[in-house]
C-alpha cells in the first residue's frame, strides 16, 4: 500500500533561518506531488506540484522553492524565513492525470 | 484564487441528525472531491465525483453534484461525534491539480 511521509511534524524558526520541508512517498512510482500551505482558518493554497524528477511548478511567487531530486522525494526549502511563512505545509500526492483522489501527509506546523 | 466556496461556514448538529454541506464553484471542472481534516492533521479524501456523474455514494456519504449550477452537496447521514471536522471541497480542472475551498466546520453534539 501508498504511504506519506511528511516531516518534522512542527517546526519554530526564527525570522532570516532557512528552512527544509521533507515529504517521502512510498509504495507507489512516478506520482504527482504537491506541496499546499494552510493558513489559520482558511482553505489550502497550491505552493508547488511536480510531475517528475526535476519538474517542478510553481503556482504563486514567494519566498519558498521546492524540488524534487528523487522520483518519490519533494522537498520544500527557503534561504531565509519570513514571518508570513508561518503556516501549516502539506505535502500531497495523486496518480498522473485527472481523476485521483489526493493522499495528503501528516503536515508540517511551520511558526517563524 | 478559491475555486470552491463551502456553505456554511460553520455547522452544528446533534449526533444521528443529518448533515448537508453546500459548495459553488465557478469553472468547469473535470472532478469534485470532498476531503475531511481533524484538527491539526492533514487531509483525508472522501470521495471523488465526476463531472458526468450527478450523484455518489459511499457508506454514510452521499455527493451530488449539479454542473449547470456549478454546485455540490455533501450529505451526512446519522451523523457521529467522531465527525467532528472541517470538511473542504475541492474541483480539478486543470492537469489534476485541486482547488480547495476554506472549508466547513462541522460540530457534532453528543
């Protein structure tokens, strides 16, 4: 069976630190990915999804950048935090093409 | 932007009353998903129905889905405390990527 792995579960960084966001998928090949941030109280905003190895989307501009170096691998990084960074990251991922219903992990609370 | 709009925003129900949970959406879609999120978890998907499909069932859940008023419902029957949640809907129409709404708090009272 599919599994997520999303990591760490919470995270405190101070405003200027860099950040690394890690989410492992196992049990499945070539999946789409996607990373969403959540902010308190409202719905999830597509950051990022990826296709492939190396190919990655960006869907609003900001201060974050994602990669995936590793077929099942999608990592969310930034050089350096701001304070509206601070949210609740979920790492999701689906079959290719339309139709998949979306296996979220556990997310990542992110306080900067 | 939010594709999907919820309605309400917040529910509150006694345990074994039904539960009805309203979304729009505004472009075509391929698919619309519900997803249901405990607090401070991430999300579970629920169930997925397609744009050629006007209604779905699945155990207490039953999804109907109305594209010439681009609209949705969620039904809950006989509902539990263990639903307590907040409950999104979500639309796919572009490459499989999903558009969330904000969601719907859903309390249900023992």
């Amino acid at each position: 069976s599919q599994t997520i792995h999303q990591w760490p579960a919470t995270l405190v960084q101070p405003v200027g630190s860099p950040l690394s966001l890690e989410c492992t998928v196992e049990g499945t090949s070539n999946p789409n990915l996607y990373w969403y941030r959540q902010a308190a109280g409202r719905g999830l905003q597509l950051l990022f999804y990826s296709i492939g190895i190396d190919q990655i989307s960006s869907e609003v501009p900001q201060n974050l950048s994602a990669s995936r170096p590793q077929d099942r691998q999608f990592i969310l990084s930034s050089k350096k935090l701001l304070l509206r960074d601070s949210g609740f990251y979920l790492c999701a991922w689906s079959g290719f093409g339309s139709g998949y219903g979306y296996t979220f992990g556990s997310g990542t609370r992110l306080t900067v | 932007s939010q594709q999907g709009e919820e309605d309400p925003q917040a529910l509150s129900i006694q345990e074994g009353e039904n539960a009805t949970m309203n979304c729009s959406y505004k472009t075509s879609i391929n698919n619309l998903q519900w997803y249901r999120q405990n607090s401070g978890r991430g999300l579970v998907h629920l169930i997925l129905i397609r744009s050629n499909e006007r209604e779905k069932h699945s155990g207490r859940l039953r999804v109907t889905l109305d594209t010439s008023k681009k609209s949705s419902s969620l039904l809950i029957t006989a509902s539990r405390a263990a639903d307590t949640a907040s409950y999104f809907c979500a639309t796919d129409g572009d490459a499989g990527k999903l558009t969330f709404g904000k969601g719907i708090t859903l309390s249900v009272r023992p």
